[in-house]
C-alpha cells in the first residue's frame, strides 16, 4: 500500500512527532508559525527538484500557486492534472497532494490559513473556491496572468521588506483578498460558478460547505447545518440542488466518501477506526455506505489501491 511520506517544503516540513509509519496521514505546516499564517514565495526549478521524490502528503494550510514556466503531472485527491505555463491550480487544507512529474517548472506559491480571513464575505469567497467538489485548476488568460503575476511580485516586495514592518499584514491581506477576488471573476468566466442563480442562495451554498468541512465527521443530517444558516433542511436542500446539482444529504454523503477513501488509501488506519473516526456508530452501516458510493468495500479498496 502506497503510504504517506513525510517531506520538508520550502518553510514548510511535516508533523516531526509523526513517523513515516503513523497511521494518520502526515501534514506538512510551517516550521515556526507566523502571528499571521500567510507566506508567497517564488520558486525556480532547483528548488523544486526534491518534490518528485516525495510520497503523498497533506498540508494543513490552503495553497494557491501560478505556472509562469514548464509543466508538471500531479495528483490532488483522486485526480490526476497536468498543470503547465499560464495556469493556476488550488489546493484545499487537507486535501492529498503528490507531485508526480516536472519539467522545467516555475511557480509562484501562495500559502495561508483559515483564519488570515476573518470577514464573513471573505469566508464566503474562501469556501467557493477551496472546497472538496470546487474546480483545482484553471487556465488563464495573458491578461489574467499579467494581473496575477503582478499582484504576486507586489506581495512579494511587501512580504520581504523587513524595515518597514508598517501595516504588513494588512497589506498582505488585502493582497490576499484581491487575488482570492480575482481567482472568482476567472471561475465564474469558465462556467463554474453560479451562473444566473440568485447570489444570496450562492452565498449560502458556500457557507454551508465551509461548516460542512469543518463539522462533516459529527454531523451527517441536513438540519444541523440548516439550522446553522437559519434556514429549513428543505430550502437548504432546494438551493445546494439548484447551485451544486447535488441535495444537502449527497454532499454530505460525498465529503464523508472522499474522506473515507482517503484514510482507505493513504493510511494504516484500521477499517473499524476508520468509521467511527467519520461519525458512523456501526462498522456494518459504513460498509454498506461506502460499497454503495464506491462500488468495492472498504476492504477491497484498500487491497485494490495497494
């Protein structure tokens, strides 16, 4: 079975009181945490080349990073993308990452935690685009990338500019904030958006899959998160169908079968753990959930991905 390996990225390096074989799988995180979560930086081909050696790994911060050069063949959940010069890719906290293949390659990273945005709209903003069924790779146009790439070397600048520390986080939020906008504008351009659906059921529709990130393990009914957003289990239903072309009850039922297939996958976490960990009170029941999602139970998964 393939595991999950344990690598230093950039200002980044993994759990060191996990070993490389923990049954949980390993995070990478920054090795001394700023007051604020959030760093860019540039990289150049050499200071990626160690990254194809490495197994699959989480992060536990979101990640957003631009090809201005090369390609590279990668891995983020269960699918595999082909990520090369003028496009951006988005990685989720949490999600399984593996960088297969690279060629050439030159990008710029963006690296930050939930809490760099606080506004309620920010948060909205975030969960749109860093959510489990949200799109992870988009191709941009010059004048997109232009206007990316610049907003990057200005945030840089700031990032670096160690003698005047004035407002620097602020800055970098704003910065943050403004690309996070700009990223929106190319996702509602390539159709995956919310297209003519009213704005205030879009909204909602994100915040229910920010709470359903955070609370899907302990919470497998539609009216905990209805009553979250003050609204009844079947108007929630009604807008995730119309927005997501999912009802409340499949997208939980899918951010419970991703999970499980990643636990299945990418750990040694026993079977029985594995279900109770996902908030399932009968081994029996799990199985049965994920055969139907899956088509192979969860035994014959694991041996199947091995």
């Amino acid at each position: 079975m393939l595991k999950i390996g344990m690598v230093q990225f950039g200002n980044y390096r993994p759990n060191e009181s996990m070993s490389s074989h923990s049954p949980t799988i390993p995070l990478h995180h920054i090795s001394h945490r700023p007051t604020l979560a959030l760093t860019i930086k540039h990289w150049q081909q050499t200071d990626l080349e160690t990254l194809t050696a490495e197994p699959p790994h989480r992060h536990d911060l979101n990640e957003i990073y631009l090809v201005t050069q090369g390609h590279s063949q990668q891995v983020i959940d269960d699918q595999q993308y082909n990520f090369s010069k003028n496009t951006l890719g988005l990685i989720a906290k949490g999600q399984i990452h593996n960088v297969l293949a690279m060629q050439d390659w030159e990008i710029w990273t963006i690296f930050f935690d939930d809490d760099v945005l606080a506004e309620p709209q920010i948060q909205a903003l975030k969960h749109s685009l860093f959510n489990f069924r949200s799109p992870h790779q988009f191709h941009l146009s010059p004048m997109d990338l232009g206007l990316l790439e610049a907003l990057l070397q200005s945030m840089e600048v700031v990032q670096d500019d160690h003698h005047n520390t004035y407002a620097k986080a602020n800055l970098l939020q704003h910065y943050l904030c403004t690309i996070l906008w700009h990223i929106e504008r190319i996702k509602q351009q390539n159709n995956h958006g919310n297209g003519s659906h009213k704005l205030e059921h879009y909204k909602l529709c994100q915040t229910f899959l920010g709470q359903l990130e955070t609370n899907f393990a302990k919470e497998h009914r539609v009216q905990f998160y209805a009553n979250r957003l003050h609204i009844s289990g079947r108007q929630l239903s009604e807008m995730t169908k119309t927005t997501l072309g999912k009802t409340a009850k499949e997208l939980i039922e899918a951010r419970l079968s991703l999970e499980a297939r990643r636990l299945l996958r990418y750990s040694n976490t026993n079977i029985q753990t594995i279900c109770y960990q996902l908030g399932f009170d009968d081994p029996s029941y799990f199985t049965r959930f994920f055969k139907r999602h899956n088509h192979l139970s969860p035994f014959d998964f694991r041996n199947s991905a091995s």
